[in-house]
C-alpha cells in the first residue's frame, strides 16, 4: 500500500516470485518497457504459469478488471511518476 505522502516504501515487502507464482491458476502480467525484466519473469516462470507483459497501464488495469490478471508485476522505473498517480488513483 501507498503511504500517506505517496511513497512506495509502504508496498508489501519483497516476495520471491516462486511464492508469488505458486498461487493456482494465476496469470501474472508485468507493466514494464524492460524486455529483459519480462523475459526473465518468463523463464522463472517456465511453462507453468502464463507471463503476459503489458508496456501501457490501461492494459494492465484491465486485465485486472476483466479478471485475466491475478498478479501485476510493476517495473517501479516504469513511466516515472506516472506510475505513483496511477497506484494512488486505484
């Protein structure tokens, strides 16, 4: 979660993505332009569980609307301060 002035330092502490991914049936979306950030999320993943990686925040507020996203990965160099108005507008 956001802090009250905005900063991420109030999110969820790391968790290895094994954890992350061993949620059943979850499909993770990355919102990242870093092809290699998305590339090894894919491989970490192996075939086991869906990547989609996602380079605009409309596409990923969707999947998550639609049901299709059950874990966004967010790229925190992604879209600079963007990226904070959009968290802190959800």
């Amino acid at each position: 979660m956001i802090g009250r002035d905005g900063a991420l330092g109030d999110t969820l502490p790391p968790q290895p993505l094994k954890e992350l991914l061993s949620a059943g049936g979850a499909n993770l979306y990355v919102l990242s332009a870093d092809r290699d950030l998305i590339d090894t999320v894919q491989r970490a993943s192996g075939e086991q569980y869906p990547v989609f990686g996602v380079d605009d925040w409309r596409e990923l507020l969707t999947a998550v609307e639609t049901g299709h996203c059950g874990i966004a990965l967010l790229d925190a160099e992604f879209d600079g301060a963007d990226l904070l108005k959009h968290i802190a507008a959800r």
